[in-house]
C-alpha cells in the first residue's frame, strides 16, 4: 500500500516538475520573441536610409552595399532561424526534453546577440560617416574664407613680402587645389579620403597662415631695422675712434660686416620660405648690438676714469718714490747705528722692487696710452689693479718707517729700563744692610750677582755698533726677570727673618717652663745665625705651637697690625 502511495506521490511530483520546467522554458521562448521583435523593430532599414543625403558613390556606395547585405541576411535568415528555434524549443518543452530545448535556446541566444552586435556595428559605421561628411563640409566653409583672406591680403601687402610673395601665393593656390581635390572626393562618395585632405589642408593653412604673419615683422627687420641698427653703430664707432678711442681692438667693423652680409643672406633664406632660421639670426644679432653697446659704454666709462684718475695716480706714486728715496737715505743712516734684522730688510727690499714695477708699469702704461696699443677697459684694469697694490705699498712703507722709528725709542726706554733695575737692586741691597740680619743666605747673593750681571751684558748691549735692539731686548727681559726674582726673594727672606725674630721673642715667655721648648728654641736660634731663615721659622713656629695652639697666626697678626 505504502508503494503504491509513494509512487503515486513521486508520478505527481515529476509531472509538477515538468509543469515548471516546461513553464520556463516557455517564458525563454517568449523573452526571445520579444528581443527578436525589438530587433524587428529599430529600423535599421529607415536608419540606412539616411545615407541617401549623401553621394552615393565609391566609399560611401560600398558601405552602404555592406550594411544593406549584412541587414538584409539577419532579416531573412538569422531572424528566421530563431523563428524556427523557438519553435522547436517549444515542441521540445511539450515533450518534455528540457535538456534538448535548454540547448535551443542558447543556440538562438548566441544568434541574436551576434545580430545586436552586427545591428550596432552598421548604425555606428553609418554615423560616423555622416558626422565626418558634417565635420568636413563645416572645416571647409571655414577654411575656404580663410584662403580667400589671405590672397586678399598678399594682394594688398605684396610690398611687404619681398620675392617670397609668389612663393605664399603659390601655397595658396595649392591649397585651392586641395580644397577643389576634395569636392571631387565627396562627389564620388569618398568621405574618409575628403577628411583624410582636410586635415592635410587645415595644418598646412595653419602653417602658411602663420608664416603669413611672421614675414612682414621679419622682412623688415632684416632689410630695414637691423641694417639701420647696424649702420648706426658704425657710426657712432667711427665717432668714438675719431675722438681718440683705441676700439680698433674689438674689431668691430669686421664683425659687423659679417652681420650685415648675414642679413642680406637672411633675405635670399625669406625667400625660400625658411623663417626659422631667420628668427634665430634675428635673436642673436639684437642680442650682439646690445653686447657691442654695453661695450663701448662701458669703454667710454673707462676713458672716463684712466683720465680722472691717471693724473692723482702719477702724483701719488712720484710722491711715494720720492719719500721712500728719504727712507733709503735714512736706512743707510741707521745701519751705522742700528742692526737691521733680515726680515727687516727682506720687508725693506720688497716695498722698493714694489715701487719699481710700479714705475715700470706706469711708463708702459703711459706708452700704451700715447700709441693707443690697449683701449680703456684694459688700461682702467690694469690702473684700477696697480692703485690698489700702491695703497698698500704706501700702508708697508708706513709701517716700515715706525719700525725705524720705534729703534731710536725703544734704545731710549731700554736705557730707562736698565736705569730704573740698577736703582732696584741698589734699593734691594740697602734695604738687606738696614735690615740688621746675621748674614745673607747664599741663593739670595747669587741671584743678586748674576743680576748685575745680566744688567751688565744689557750696558754693553746697548754700547755695541751697530746696535743690535732685538738682542737688547731679550736680554733686556732676562735682566728684567731676574730683578723681579730676587725683590720677591728679598722680601720674602727679610720678612722670614723678621717673623722668626719675633716668633722666639713671645716663645721665650714660656723658656723657663719648657725645657723641650728652651731647646728648639736653641736650634732655631742656632739656624737663624746660620742665615738660614726658613728653617728656624719653621723650628720655632712648631715649637710655640706645641705649647701654645695657634700661636703663630697671632704673632703674624701683630706683625700686620704693626
């Protein structure tokens, strides 16, 4: 029972199945219909129509011959094999071969996509043939007045145009040419060829239209304004050789020469229509007349300034030759006296081979300006460079003359410097005998000794001819040395002494009652007859201390106060 019940369920089951499959493959079938009759329905025929508004001929008549083959093969037979599909598909769905129908329907899917495509691809075809027969018809009804234009304004400005106006009127006429090729391209239907010469003939307008404006501007710089230019700077060449200016130097008229024969070339080049290179010599040749301005501006400056400043300089330097023979004079006066270092000499020898080449200079100088051998630019440098090296030549030579100067004072205040020591150890060695001390120790006598000695070499020092003030002051500072030496050794040995002496006068106070004191006391007694104050200041000073903690700092205290 159960069987026979499943099987019923699964006999309804297939047949719902088959019910959907076969409603669905009836909804493909009429969705293909539906396309099939969009397609039907977008005139291609109407749209093929419109090629009629051009000349049917060449190009046009065999594209129009393509797409009225390839429109006319989908209407009667791709359309009519989806037609015979679908119904298949259908008869297939009724039988219930859905694998078989499935296989229909994509079939016919491929089919009418494959005709969308060929539907598209011809209506594209066929507006971009009518939009280039538009672009090309409106390019000419501009460029047509263009033409007309310019020969209009090459008859009126022939003048302006040299023997390159026949030249201009011929590209013109060429153009005419073009423009007449293409109206027989379109009257043969042959539209991509007609834009394939408008474009040809709207560059090369744009090429002559351009050219067209550029020539007169460039003509006449060449014929007119830059022969006058240059003529005028002959000119004024001329005038400022005429007025004494050595500008033959720059060989500006050669070179000018070449410009002008550069120019007259640069009129045969117009001619022939080249005006790029043209501009380019145009470029230069302003650029070279400025050049050659700023040159003879800037060589009227210079004889401005070799004439303004020639005269102060000759002065200048016949007075420094002058004060430096009276420095030579006195030279030769001072080494009898003096001794002269090396460096001072090598210093002395450079500032006269200075002023020699100086003078050497000028006399050359004044010969080059007499003969006209260099122009002014030259000379000003030259000048403006020997003014520099004479105003530090005339600084050396002043700082020679104070180091001359400065022989004679510095002998007179080593001499003052010897005088004030001798006085110092005078004073030094009076001050030691009012001092009333047992005796001198012997590193006090012996700087004093080897002071009068050093004291003594300066004497002879300064005596010596010629005089030498560089060995003086050496020895001069040794002396002045050892003077300070041995007034702080003095003083320091006297005040020692002194201390000492006091230091055992309070100690003696305690004498009596210090039998170990008593005795220190006598050894630093013994060392201060000895003359050897130091010691017996340190003797007595730890003594007092041993009994009397801090001692010392009173008894110096009382010494100051004192």
């Amino acid at each position: 029972m159960i069987f026979i019940i499943g099987s019923i369920l699964l006999i309804i089951l297939i047949l719902i199945i088959g019910l959907i499959l076969r409603k669905r493959t009836y909804d493909e079938v009429d969705r293909q219909e539906n396309w099939k009759v969009n397609i039907m329905n977008r005139n291609v025929a109407g749209q093929l129509a419109r090629i009629k508004e051009l000349n049917l001929s060449g190009e046009t008549q065999e594209k129009f011959e393509t797409w009225k083959e390839k429109w006319e093969t989908i209407v009667t037979k791709d359309l009519a094999d989806v037609e015979e599909a679908l119904f298949e598909a259908e008869d297939l769905a009724d039988r219930y071969r859905f694998p078989t129908a499935r296989k229909v329907i994509q079939r016919t899917d491929a089919i009418l996509e494959a005709v969308e495509k060929d539907i598209d691809q011809i209506l594209l075809e066929l507006d971009q043939l009518i939009d280039i027969e538009k672009q090309n018809r409106e390019e000419i009804e501009q460029i047509e007045p263009r033409i007309k234009k310019l020969q209009k304004h090459m008859l009126q400005n022939r003048y302006q145009y040299g023997k390159a106006d026949i030249l201009y009127e011929k590209k013109l006429e060429q153009l005419e040419e073009k423009i007449a090729s293409y109206y027989e391209l379109v009257h043969e239907g042959n539209y991509l060829q007609a834009k394939t010469l408008v474009d040809e003939v709207k560059n090369e307008l744009t090429i002559v239209d351009q050219a067209i404006q550029d020539f007169p501007a460039l003509y006449k710089m060449c014929k007119d304004t830059l022969p006058h230019e240059f003529n005028a700077l002959l000119t004024g060449i001329q005038e400022m050789e005429e007025a004494g200016y050595p500008i033959k130097h720059f060989d500006l008229k050669n070179e000018i020469e070449k410009h002008q024969k550069s120019l007259e070339d640069s009129l045969e080049t117009l001619g022939k229509g080249q005006l790029t290179p043209v501009k380019e010599m145009i470029s230069e040749a302003e650029e070279r007349i400025k050049e050659i301005y700023d040159l003879l501006e800037k060589e009227a400056l210079a004889k401005n300034y070799v004439d303004s400043h020639m005269p102060t300089y000759r002065t200048t330097l016949k007075e420094t030759v002058a004060t430096f023979q009276e420095t030579k004079l006195e030279v030769e006066h001072l080494k009898q006296s003096y001794y002269l270092t090396d460096q001072d000499m090598e210093q002395y020898m450079t500032i006269e081979k200075a002023i020699e080449q100086l003078e050497f200079q000028l006399d050359k100088m004044n010969t080059t300006l007499e003969n006209k051998e260099h122009t002014y630019t030259d000379l000003r440098k030259s000048l403006e460079k020997d003014l520099d090296e004479l105003k530090q030549i005339k600084q050396n030579h002043n700082d020679f003359k104070e180091k001359l100067n400065s022989l004679r004072h510095d002998e007179i205040e080593a001499k003052e410097k010897l005088s004030h020591m001798r006085q110092d150890i005078q004073n030094t060695y009076r001050k030691i005998e009012k001092s009333n001390i047992p005796g001198v120790p012997k590193h006090i006598t012996n700087i004093l000794e080897e002071a009068w000695e050093k004291n003594d070499a300066v004497y002879k020092a300064l005596e010596e001819q010629p005089l030498d003030m560089a060995h003086v002051q050496n020895i001069l500072t040794e002396a002045q040395t050892l003077v300070n030496h041995l007034k702080e050794q003095t003083a320091f040995m006297l005040n020692q002494a002194y201390l000492t002496e006091q230091v055992i006068q309070y100690a003696n106070r305690y004498r009596s009652r210090s039998p170990l004191l008593a005795t220190e006391l006598n050894e630093a007694e013994q060392l201060f007859r000895k003359y050897n104050y130091e010691l017996a200041l340190e003797k007595a000073a730890k003594a007092i201390e041993e009994v009397e903690p801090g001692a010392l700092k009173k008894i110096e205290n009382m010494q100051t106060i004192g």
